[in-house]
C-alpha cells in the first residue's frame, strides 16, 4: 500500500492506493498534519511519496514519515519532458501530466489544472510533455479585484452567471466565471483544431465546480496529481519503507 502526499499553495491533500486502485483520499486545508494517520486509517505502509511547494509543512511529514521520499525534478519518469528549463516546471504539473497518461495512453492530452492558478499543459505524441500556460485561478481573480481596488467586494463564485448582470456583486461574479469558462473553452477548441482525437482533463481543487458549467466535452478527475504521484513512484521502484 501507497501513501501519495500533495502539499499545494492552499490545499494538502493525501491517498491511499493499492497498486493502482486510489482507495482512501483527504483534503484539508490547514487542519494539523498529525491526524493524518488518524484520519486515514493508516496501518501498513509500503512507500510514501511527498510532492510539495511548503517547505515548513514538508519538515512536519517528514517528521511523520521518516522514510519518506520527497519527489523532485531528477526522479524518473514515464513521459519525456521537453522544457526549457525542467527544474523550472512544477511537480505538480508534471505528476498531473503523469497521471493523466496513465488514465489516457493512446491520446494527445489537455490538462487543465484549475486550482491557486490555472495551468494548460499539453502531453503530445510518445508521451511528450511540450509545455503550456499559466492563468490566474478563480479565487485568486475575485481576491485581486477586492484587494486592488478601493470600492468592489469580496464575492463568493456562484455557478448561476448572468451575460447582463444588474448589480456590482453579479457582475464580478459572471465576469470572473464566464471569463475563466470562456477562456477554457477557447483552449480546448484551439487545441482540437490542431491535434486530432485530443481527449481534454480538468483537475484540481476547482474541478467540479467548473465541470458543472463548461459546454465543452471534458473528463474530470480532482486527484490527477494523487495519481501521477503513485505512478512516479511505482516506475522508480522504491524500496518499501
């Protein structure tokens, strides 16, 4: 049995997998790490596997988990890589491309990461990852124009959106999550207009909330990154802990 750790920007989040089968899954955001063995039942383990973007809350699973392995840009990896700069591109992205290779084998892959921000990456032909874009992500847009302006709330999304809104707090919100759908969609067509059989995944921590709304065909799969961390680790054959 597999523990597969995720520390994000604002999410930790944690799996247990037999194999290849995500049996037990966790998400918190500031809950402390030492009810996570407690939380998740956790008795017999053969490897873990921590993918993270906090250094503090590392040392706390480490703590944890002794025998832990942190992943990092040098593990090996069943996708190429062809970046220009490898130590520059996030694990996370990288695990999700991972992940959704190993759920989609036989296509050329979209994977939209909605979460802090909104991630485009492209997995090509012979499992290349050849790059993408980053966007700001839903609560980052609505934070930024509270903060950054003198007179606009703070607004929680909503899923009903208006194209004509009649007040200030609808108007961010469809603004915000008409553009971000918008944006995804042009994506998607712009995509399938030059790769043929393209199969489009949208992960993260904004997942079903935009599943819900999007027009466009799209798989939907929040712990792509979960699974992309198992299949690293399995491909690398760590000793079991």
């Amino acid at each position: 049995m597999n523990l597969v750790i995720d520390i994000g920007n604002t999410r930790i989040k944690a799996a247990l997998f037999e194999r290849d089968r995500l049996f037990k899954q966790y998400s918190f955001l500031s809950e402390d790490l030492s009810k996570i063995k407690q939380k998740m039942q956790i008795s017999d383990l053969d490897s873990v596997i921590v993918s993270s973007v906090n250094e503090e809350k590392t040392k706390e699973i480490i703590n944890l988990f002794p025998k832990a392995i942190l992943f990092s840009h040098h593990f090996n990896l069943p996708i190429e890589i062809a970046y220009e700069n490898k130590n520059q591109l996030g694990l996370d992205r990288i695990a999700a491309a991972v992940g959704a290779h190993f759920l989609y084998p036989n296509s050329p892959l979209l994977i939209i990461d909605a979460g802090s921000a909104i991630t485009f990456d492209f997995l090509g032909d012979k499992a290349v990852f050849l790059g993408g874009n980053i966007s700001p992500g839903l609560q980052f847009r609505f934070r930024s124009l509270h903060q950054y302006t003198s007179k606009l709330p703070l607004v929680v999304a909503n899923e009903e959106t208006n194209l004509i809104s009649k007040t200030t707090e609808e108007a961010i919100n469809s603004g915000v999550v008409r553009g971000i759908c918008y944006e995804i969609e042009m994506y998607i067509e712009e995509y399938q207009n030059n790769y043929e059989n393209l199969t489009s995944i949208l992960t993260g921590g904004d997942t079903y909330f935009f599943d819900r709304i999007l027009k466009k065909r799209i798989f939907a799969e929040e712990n792509l990154v979960l699974i992309g961390l198992n299949q690293i680790l399995k491909y690398n054959n760590v000793d079991k802990i």
